[in-house]
C-alpha cells in the first residue's frame, strides 16, 4: 500500500495522520504545502480540500485525519 499525505507546517491532524501511518508500518510520500508544493497543486489533486491532511491510500482519496482513522477502524472490523 502506498500513502500520499498533503501537509502543512504546524499542524496537529497532520502530525496525527502521518503517525497513524507509521504506526500501521505504511509508507508515505509528504506533500507539504508550505514547502515544495503549492495550494494550487493540492487543489488539481482535491478540488474540494478545505483543510489539510488530505491523505490518499493507493490513489484513493480517504480524507483527513478522522476520516483515516475511520477507514483504518473499518478495515479492521472487517476482518
């Protein structure tokens, strides 16, 4: 499974998402919006972003940080 992470500095959903990650031992590419990447580019990605993470899991969009770990919750009830 690969992991995008959209971010910004300074923000705890953010911190929040990209630990859930590691913690479930999955790799993630951090595309920092106050850094090498622009709130243009993250717009083409998510029209509808309005608030960062915006974490995408194998090229689908799952949301912020309460909507990772809802998905995560799922996947493990399902199983």
């Amino acid at each position: 499974m690969k992991a995008i992470v959209w971010s910004k500095n300074a923000c705890p959903f953010c911190d929040q998402a990209k630990g859930l990650l590691k913690m479930k031992g999955i790799e993630y590419e951090e595309r920092n919006v106050n850094t090498n990447w622009t709130k243009e580019q993250l717009l083409e990605a998510v029209p509808t972003a309005r608030t960062v993470p915006q974490v995408f899991l194998d090229d689908k969009l799952i949301g912020g940080f309460q909507e990772l770990k809802k998905y995560f919750d799922e996947v493990k009830n399902a199983n």
